[in-house]
C-alpha cells in the first residue's frame, strides 16, 4: 500500500515535470532572447520613450514642478530666434553635406587606387586606415595643436609655402572655423568609407572590366559604367550610415570648438546640449532631439526616393 501511494503522489509530479521540460523547449528561443531583449528595451526603447514624454513637459533642472504643455517647446525653439535653431540647422546641412561628400570623394579615390596591383599596397592600407583607429578625444587634441596659431605646424607649413602672411587661429575665427572642422572630420572618417569601397571593388568579378576593356571603353567609361552602378548598394548604404552620424556628431565639434567662434560650428546636437546642460531646459532639449530626428527622416526619404528613381531609371536606360 505504501508503494502505491508513493507512485500515486509521485506521478502528478512527475507529469509537471515532464510538461515543464516541453514547455522550455518548445520556447527555448523565445526564453534564451527574452534577457537581450528586456536589456535592449532599457537601454535602447526606453530612453526614447522617455525624451518624447519630456519633449511635451516643461521640464526643467531649475523649477521643481513638471507640468504638461503640450507643442509649446516646438513653437518656442521653431519661431523664437534666441533658441537659434535655424541657423543651427543650415550649418549642420553644410557640415553634414560637406563631410560626408569629400570623405566619399577621398574614400573612393583611395579604394580605386589601392585596387590597383601596386609594390606595398598591404603597407598603404594600413596607413590610410590609421585615422579610423584613433579615439575622437585623441583625434581633437592633436588636431587643436596642429591647428594652433602658436607653434602649429598647419600655421608653420602655410607661413613657409607663402600662403599667409601670419599665423591664423584656425579654429578661433570666423572664416576658418568651419572649413577646418569639416577637414578634420574628413581626415577621420574617410577611411570607413574607403574600407567599404574596397571591400566593394573587390567583390566585382574581373570579367567585367575585361569586358568593357574588350569594347575600348576608357578608365571614366569603366567607371561610371561598371564600377561605379556595380558600387551602388554599397554606397546608398556607406552614405545613408555616415549622414546619420555626421548629422548627429557631437564629440569631435565640441572637442575642437565647442560651437564656437560665434556660433559658426554652433550644429543642432550641440544647440541640443547647451539647452539641456548649460541653460538646464532639458524639456526643450528633447524637443530639439525630436526635430533633429524629423529632419533626418525626411532626408531618409528623399535620398530613397532620389536613389530609386535613378535605379529605375538606369534600368530602363
């Protein structure tokens, strides 16, 4: 009698156990997920979520009471001139548009001639993709003393080739401020771009180029005919990661010029962090962070609209 109830009692267990068992493995992909997906949900999801709440609320670091207000930051930072998000905006066009285009331009150029069966092309890769190494910090600082109208070699350089007369702040006036940030940032990032063109270039199969070499095409019928339409998801997608982020840099121009001289480098994230970190109005700092993404996604979808459409049209070409 004893054994019997000690398999009535133990089977009911035994059934849970068993169900349990099937239950995980049936989910097991699920169960093994559901920790990334609860870390990227913080980390990510929520941080989002909470900036679109504040950029409604009248948050401040200064006055206790939050209260709901509505569109009321968006009409402030788009109608009041003092918040400057216009001018801001045409200069994050210029630096993104500027920065992004010459390190395609450096990148691409770089990429056709490391291509090419040349002595020590495994020692110029590695060089040209020197920059790409160096943290931003770094990059800054050494940049602010080559810059350095003191004693920096820039300002040496130029003395000594007779292109100035005396030594020009490059980084502290007006006219200079820009151009050189851009060149810096050049210098930076375009060994990405010029790593994923190459990677590109090689991934074309030679019968192409022996083809259009067959017919007599020249080095620009090459490229622009096989090279560069053979190039063109690569590109769409090197261009469409490097506006998003150099739209969105912060680092490197807060590093250099910290916005400055009189708002000459002044971009939106840094108009976004002074809002937030130096006037203490992170409300209308969330704000600035929702309209920074807006004009991104109409960029987006533009560029996608543009770029299907020429598809489409060299297709039927």
């Amino acid at each position: 009698m004893a054994d019997l109830r000690s398999d009535a009692t133990l089977a009911p267990r035994a059934r849970v156990r068993l169900s349990l068992a099937q239950l995980v493995d049936r989910y097991f992909f699920v169960i093994g997920l559901a920790p990334a997906v609860v870390c990227l949900a913080v980390i990510l999801v929520y941080p989002v979520v909470a900036n679109i709440a504040y950029s409604f609320t009248n948050l401040s670091f200064i006055y206790p009471d939050t209260s709901f207000i509505g569109l009321r930051n968006y009409a402030d930072i788009l109608t009041n001139s003092t918040f400057g998000f216009w001018s801001a905006l045409d200069i994050s066009v210029i630096w993104t548009v500027a920065v992004v285009s010459l390190q395609f331009l450096v990148g691409l150029i770089g990429a056709l001639l490391l291509d090419q069966a040349i002595f020590g092309r495994s020692v110029y890769r590695v060089l040209l993709l020197v920059p790409w190494a160096f943290p931003v910090i770094v990059t800054a600082y050494v940049w602010r003393w080559l810059l350095n109208d003191q004693g920096g070699f820039v300002t040496w350089l130029a003395m000594t080739s007779g292109i100035i007369q005396q030594p020009v702040a490059w980084l502290a006036e007006a006219n200079t401020a820009l151009p050189a940030v851009v060149s810096v940032a050049v210098w930076a990032g375009y060994p990405f771009m010029l790593a994923a063109m190459l990677a590109g270039l090689q991934s074309i199969p030679v019968e192409y180029h022996e083809v259009a070499q067959i017919e007599g095409a020249s080095v620009f019928q090459e490229l622009f005919s096989v090279t560069l339409p053979l190039l063109r998801p690569i590109i769409v997608i090197v261009l469409v990661l490097r506006t998003i982020w150099t739209f969105n840099a912060f680092d490197l121009i807060y590093l250099l010029t910290n916005g400055g001289p009189d708002g000459q480098t002044l971009t939106l994230p840094i108009l976004a962090y002074n809002l937030g970190w130096q006037q203490y109005l992170p409300g209308k700092a969330a704000a600035m962070s929702m309209l920074m993404l807006l004009v991104l996604a109409i960029a987006g979808v533009i560029y996608f609209r543009v770029s299907g459409w020429a598809r489409k049209e060299g297709q039927n070409g």
